[in-house]
C-alpha cells in the first residue's frame, strides 16, 4: 500500500508550520518533511536543513531533491527520501509553494493540497509578531495572499482565524483516509 502524499500551503502568517507540529503530535505516524532551504539555520521558524546556494545546487544535480523551487529570494527544496516514506504506506506531509503545486501534482498523481488560510489582518498580526520582516516585507507577502492555486489540484481548505484547535480539527479531517 502506497502513502499519500499531503502539500500544505497557504500565505505567510496562516499557521502552516504550527498546524503540522499540531497535527504530528496527534498524528505521529505522519511523516513531516524537513525541508532544504538556501538560508542560515539558525534563522529562526521552522525546522529546516539550512545550505548553501552551492550545496542546494549540487543536492539538485544529484537527484537529492524530489521537488524544488524558489520563492522570497531562496530556494527550497523536498528531500528525494519521501518516496521512500511514502513506498513505506506512511502519508507524507510538506510544507509547500502554490508554485510548485503543478510538477508536484504531474509527478505525484493522488496529491492532496491543504490550503491553510486566514484574514488579512490575522495574517499581518502574525507577520509584525514574528518580527522577521520589515513592514513593506510584510505588505509584499499580504498582497501575494490572494494568489490562487493551479487547476486540477484536490484541495482541501483550512481557515485558521479562530483557536488553533479548530483549525488542527479540521486539518486532521483532512488528513483522514475516507477523504481520499
């Protein structure tokens, strides 16, 4: 039995990282990516493999990366090891880009897109919170919220406005085999 393969997506500030910590706690059986991303680890935010533009490149060139793009200036990457994961029957989860959601969709047929969502001003609250990105950062984000997502993708969309419990609710919904 192969895993299925879960794309979590959504605007800056809509809680992807937190609702995926939540739902492993519940969930432990999940596989949560660690992503490759060309920045400094100690950056700050989520978990993540921190590389060099040069070692981001060589990991690409060797077939390391199932998936790949670049956004905000960095590049990011999905380690080639969630084939193994999902050859295993475990369902794999990654915190994606609405860029790379079509190659993920033509290379992994059954991909299910989880659309993390919330208001505007929610949003900007947890970006100023953060603390990470001055305030034209900030609007830059804000104004690419709205971007739509590409035709012929399942997509299941979690508002996450209200408790955090809520939204894990919804999410390990999601998440449920008779959804597929």
């Amino acid at each position: 039995m192969r895993g299925r393969l879960f794309a979590v997506v959504g605007p800056s500030g809509a809680g992807k990282d937190t609702l995926m910590e939540a739902a492993l706690g519940q969930r432990p059986d999940l596989h949560l990516v660690r992503r490759v991303i060309t920045r400094p680890t100690d950056a700050g935010g989520e978990a993540f493999d921190g590389v060099s533009e040069a070692e981001f490149e060589q990991m690409r060139q060797a077939g390391g990366l199932a998936l790949h793009w670049q956004a905000h200036g960095l590049s990011y990457g999905i380690p080639e090891n969630i084939n193994a994961a999902l050859g295993r029957g475990q369902d794999v989860v990654f915190n994606g880009s609405r860029g790379v959601l079509a190659e993920a969709n033509r290379r992994y047929p059954g991909l299910i897109v989880l659309h993390i969502t919330a208001s505007i001003p929610t949003l900007a609250a947890r970006l100023a919170a953060r603390g990470r990105e001055t305030e034209r950062d900030i609007a830059n984000r804000l104004k690419r919220a709205s971007y739509g997502l590409p035709a012929g993708v399942n997509v299941r969309v979690i508002q996450n406005d209200g408790a955090l419990s809520d939204a894990v609710a919804q999410l390990l919904d999601a998440l449920q085999p008779e959804r597929v």
